[in-house]
C-alpha cells in the first residue's frame, strides 16, 4: 500500500468525521426547535456561565457550495453496503479493492 502524504492523511481523517459532525449538526438543530417551544421564538435564557441566549428566525439562509467534493468507495471497517465511488472506477483507477 501506498504512503499517503500529509494532505492526504489529513483529509482522510477530516472525511472519517463527517458523519459524526454532521449528526451533531442534526442534534443541534433538534434542541434549537425543542427551545424553541419552550421558551418561543424571541425568548430568551441564560445559561450557568452567564451567556444569554436567544431563539430567532435567521434572515436568510446560508448556502455553501462546494466547487470541489470528493467521492469515495464504502469503508470495509465500518460494514458499508456502499460508497459514492464504485469499486469498478477505482479498479480502473489502479488501486487493488476488495470485494464486490
């Protein structure tokens, strides 16, 4: 197997807290709306460390686009059916994958 770089082996790890990231963001967004009905929106609160708090209904919302993505095959270790790369493409890619 191939040494990966530093860029590489810092984007791999970023890339294997995506899922974890992105279920904090869907918990988050859960407690803001249970907030929400409880306190209703322009309701405030103030937590044990003295912040303030406020729920509000954004202006906008904040779209990022992403002019460069990745697609990658399932990860063995975790038991993935399934990735956004196909194992074909990366065969004919030139890296060894295993299974089908």
């Amino acid at each position: 197997m191939k040494i990966l770089t530093d860029v590489q082996k810092r984007f791999v790890e970023l890339e294997k807290k995506k899922a974890e990231v992105k279920k904090y963001f869907e918990e988050l967004d859960i407690a803001t709306k249970d907030l929400a009905a409880e306190i209703g929106v322009n309701g405030f609160f103030q937590d044990n460390e003295g912040t303030v708090y406020k729920v509000v209904v954004p202006e906008g919302t904040f779209v990022k686009y992403n002019k460069i993505g990745y697609e990658r095959t399932r990860r063995l270790a975790l038991n993935e059916t399934k990735g956004d790369l196909s194992l074909k493409q990366a065969r004919e890619a030139g890296f060894v994958v295993e299974g089908e």
